[in-house]
C-alpha cells in the first residue's frame, strides 16, 4: 500500500507546488490584491509576500523533483517536510482570515476561489500529503518502478491534484455561504 500511496501524495504536493508557482508567476494581482483585502498582514509585507510564496514553491517543487530524479531521500524528506510547513502555514493563514470574518478571494490561484473552510481544508490536506511523503520517503521514490506502476501512480496524482484543486470553487455556493466542516 505504501509503495502506491507515498509516491501519490508526493506526487501531488509537487504537482500542487508548481501549480501554484505557476498560477502566482502568471496572475500576481491575484495573491497581492487578496492579502490587502485580507488585511492581516501589515501593508509594507504585501509586496514581499506577493514575491515569496511563488519563488518558495517553485523552489520546493524543482528541488522536490530534482530529488526524486537523483534519488536523494534526504533531499526529498527535506522538501517533503518544508512544504508541510508551507503548507500548513497556508491552512492557518486562512483559517485565522476566516475566523477574524474576513472574506475575499483566498489568493491561491488566478481564479476568484473564495476564502472558505474548504480552501484552508485543501490546504491542510496538502499539508498532511507533504507529512505523508516525507514519513514514507524510502517508498515515495519509484524511479526503477514497473512502467505500469509508474504510469498508475502517473495518472492517480494528476487525478488527486486536479480534484483537490478545483475542489474549494467546486463546492463553494454564494447563496448558501460557507457550510464546509472547517469553518467552525
């Protein structure tokens, strides 16, 4: 079971991490417009913000693969670990916005996704996936794999990914505002 589910949730945190770089590189009035109408952070670390978090995960993503393909499990723990943390800095950032009743879009992508219980939810997922890499690094690995396993572990993560990253706009309806298990 490890050997499919480890390269799966590493698969998608990478995938995830250079989704989002991508997403933040292409649309950066996205995120900046976002954390102003946030007001949680001070004005002068907006612009700094805006620039850290695509350079973070890009870094983590190209670091993240470059491991895999040299197959350094302390590189890949050490990426692993630090976007849990990315990660899950980015769920109680957005757990903190909703509690203080703020709302607006949440910034993580050029789409107007909403701050809701299912983006800090998405990303606390992303967070315990990174946690889940890293403890099963050894496995996560499958570089020498059978092509079939590679090609399932292939098209399960880029499944998983696309489903956990549509999935805050998927199941966010004005009318009825956030009902999301999170938000309480």
């Amino acid at each position: 079971m490890t050997t499919f589910l480890a390269p799966v949730a590493a698969g998608i945190v990478l995938l995830s991490l250079l989704t989002g770089c991508t997403a933040h590189v292409t649309g950066p009035a996205a995120l900046r417009d976002a954390l102003r109408l946030h007001r949680v952070l001070p004005r002068r670390a907006v612009p700094v913000v805006t620039a850290a978090v695509p350079v973070a995960e890009g870094l983590l993503g190209a670091a993240g693969l470059a491991a895999v393909a040299g197959g350094s499990r302390t590189g890949f723990v050490a990426v692993m670990t630090a976007s849990a943390a990315l990660f899950g800095a980015y769920a109680g950032y957005l757990r903190y916005v909703l509690s203080t009743g703020r709302g607006g879009p949440c910034g993580c992508s050029r789409t107007d996704i909403p701050v809701s219980g299912w983006a800090a939810g998405r990303a606390l997922v992303y967070a315990l996936l990174a946690a889940v890499g890293a403890l099963l690094a050894e496995s996560a690995v499958p570089l020498l794999a059978d092509p079939a396993e590679l090609i399932t572990v292939a098209l399960a993560t880029l499944t998983f990914t696309g489903l956990l990253w549509f999935l805050p706009l998927a199941l966010h309806n004005p009318a009825e505002g956030d009902t999301s298990p999170w938000t309480s």
